[in-house]
C-alpha cells in the first residue's frame, strides 16, 4: 500500500468538471475497488463518489494495475527461469547418470561434500562452482570483513572514548552531589548567621536614626549658640593659649589682692589700696576682652 502511495503522490492529480463526472472512470473505479475487496473477502464500503475521491481512486487504481503488472512480468520471468532451470538440471542429472555420476551411484561422503559446496556457494551467493567465483567471492568477503574490522575498531574507539567521558561524567556527578550535600549542610548555618546580620544591621539601623537625630540636634544647638565653620580646634587652641598668658598676667594681680586682706585696719589706707585694685582689676578684664574681641575678628 506504501509502493501505491508513493506512486500516487508521483502522478500529478487532475481534476476538471468534465472529467470529475465521468462515467468511464466511475465504472473502473468500481471495478478496481471491487476486485481489491473481493481478494481480502470484503465488501465494498459505501462512500460518496465526489470529483475529488474519483480522481484521487481513478489515480490509485492506474498506479495498482500498472504496479500488478509490473508484478506479474516479474512473476512470469522468474516462472520461465525456474522451468529453464529445471531443465537445465534434468540434462546435468541425464549426462551425470550416463557417465555413472548419478546421485543414487555416489558415496554419502561426495553427496555430502557436494551438498556443502552448494550451500557454500549460495552462501557466497554465486552461480557456479568454478574456483575462480570462489576467490573472488572469498576476496570479496575479505574485504568486507577488512571493513567490518575497521568498523569494529573505529567503534571500540568511539566506545572507549564515551566510556572515558562518562565515568569522567559520573566522577563529576559524585562531586557535584557531595558539593550539593555539603551546601545544603551548610544551610542551617548561613540562615541562622544571616538572621544576626540581619538582627544586627535592624540595631545599626536604629542607632543610625539615632546619631543623625542627636547630630540635627548638636547642630542646632552650635546655630544657636553662633558656632561656625570658622571656629575649629586650632583657633580654640590659641585662645586657650591666650587664656592662660592672661591668667598668668593677672595672678600677680589676684595675689597682691589676697595679700591686702593682711593690712592693718586701716579704712582710708585700705580703701584706697581697693580702689587701685579693682582699676588694675577692671584694666585687666578689659585686656582680656580686647584681646578676645582680636581673636574672634582675625577668626572671622
């Protein structure tokens, strides 16, 4: 059934009006299905005769007929070679028992030896005996073997190859399920590592918060109180320095000072030694605002 639609697919289809409604080609058409089913001892399904089934059947049933011919010239030369050869062997058999070579006269061990050098020959698929049609099979059978082997050998080495390359695969799959097993053993850990950071960067976060706000807030104090960018920690420095030379300018000062709470009671002496001190006193805190007032307006 493939050789027919293999065959039909080479036919090219024609389909016209006037020949889709053709009675000559409805008739063969039923005549071929008809005689297909009587064969296989079935009856004729019923179908619709469109154009379209009667061209694709009218198709299949030339390509059938022409197929079924072609196998019966076959048939009927194989036919007239087998009653050539069965003559040919009636003449070999006659010659054989006139020269007393018949089958029936010879010893079991010749039929037997002839019997092997038949199927030999059909084994080597050759017509005759003749030595030479044996060389040549058995050379031919050489080389075929020479092909095989070298197929064989090819084959083994691709074979050896695949099976390097899959125990190498496999050595690669063991290591790849340790590793597995190892990071999946290793996940516990992680998690609880990786739930501290986080607990740890929720702390941060929050101290973070905290720091900018305290930092806002020293800012706006430092605002309020006039603190600028002008004030840093050398400028501080020397007006500490400052300090100082003036602590150490007036500690004479404040001792003198002190050293009149010794004085006799006298009350005009005294009063008068008070009134020089505190001049010297207020001379020295205007001083000490003189110099800050230099100090700040260089800064500035």
């Amino acid at each position: 059934m493939s050789d027919l639609l293999s065959g039909v697919d080479n036919l090219s289809v024609t389909e016209t009006k006037s020949g889709g409604n053709d009675a000559g080609r409805i008739a063969e058409v039923k005549a071929w299905l008809a005689s297909q089913f009587d064969a296989a001892g079935k009856d004729v399904p019923e179908f619709e005769y469109t154009p379209r089934n009667i061209a694709h059947l009218y198709n299949l049933a030339t390509v059938s007929q022409a197929k079924t011919q072609a196998a019966n010239i076959v048939a009927n030369d194989f036919r007239q070679k087998a009653v050539e050869y069965r003559a040919q062997a009636a003449r070999i058999r006659e010659i054989l028992e006139n020269v007393g070579l018949a089958q029936e006269s010879l010893p079991s061990n010749v039929v037997s030896s002839a019997q092997v050098l038949a199927d030999v020959a059909n084994l080597l698929n050759i017509r005759d005996t003749e030595l030479s049609s044996f060389l040549v099979a058995m050379g031919d059978l050489s080389l075929r073997k020479t092909g095989v082997e070298e197929k064989r050998s090819k084959v083994q080495k691709e074979s050896k190859i695949l099976l390097d390359y899959t125990r190498k695969a496999i050595a690669r799959l063991t290591y790849l399920k340790r590793t597995l097993t190892q990071l999946e053993d290793d996940v516990p850990p992680c998690e609880a590592q990786m739930e501290n950071w986080r607990t740890n960067l929720a702390v941060m976060a929050s101290k973070e918060r905290q720091y900018l706000q305290q930092y806002s807030n020293y800012k706006s104090l430092l605002n309020r109180v006039g603190y600028n960018q002008d004030i840093s920690h050398g400028m501080l420095v020397e007006m500490a320095e400052h300090r100082q030379d003036l602590e150490k300018k007036t500690k004479p000062i404040m001792d003198t000072l002190r050293s009149y709470q010794d004085l006799p009671p006298d009350k005009a002496l005294a009063t008068l030694a008070i009134e020089d001190k505190k001049r010297q006193y207020a001379d020295a805190e205007k001083y000490l605002e003189d110099v800050l007032h230099s100090a700040l307006t260089t800064t500035d």
